[in-house]
C-alpha cells in the first residue's frame, strides 16, 4: 500500500505547525549587521586604499614596480642575440 500525502504550506506555517521559533527578526537583525560591516569596511578595499597601503609599507616599492614592469615589457617584446 502507497499513500502520498502533500501539504501546500508556506514555511513559515509549517515551522509554526511543528511549534519552531519564528527565525525572521534574527535573519533581519544579522543581516542588518552584515550590511553595516560591508559598508563600513568597503572603504579599505577602494583602490586608492589599497595602492596607498601598498605604497607607504616600502619607500621604494614604486620604483620597483616600475622596474617590474619594465623587466615584464622585455620578456616577450625581443628575442636576443648569440
């Protein structure tokens, strides 16, 4: 013998039919934080913040850059010489 049984419900009407806590505020209350924290911490991952954290960790680290660079325009611009 088979019997199927389906229930139209929302979730929330089967989380109160079965006596579980209504999840909603919480799920509202944590989401609210998160946004405030991506919002306030979006400012350290802006490009200017992070070319400037890069930069003021060594003095000389643009010249190196640029000297990366100039090595990288090199690698496959020219073949050499024997």
């Amino acid at each position: 013998m088979k019997v199927n049984v389906e229930i139209d419900c929302t979730p929330l009407e089967a989380r109160q039919f079965f006596g579980l806590p209504d999840v909603a505020p919480m799920q509202a209350a944590v989401m609210d934080k998160l946004q405030q924290q991506v919002l306030s911490n979006i400012e350290k991952v802006s490009p200017e913040s992070l070319i400037q954290s890069w930069f003021t960790f060594d003095p000389k680290i643009a010249e190196r850059f640029q000297d990366m660079f100039a090595a990288m325009a090199g690698f496959g611009g020219s073949s050499k010489k024997k």
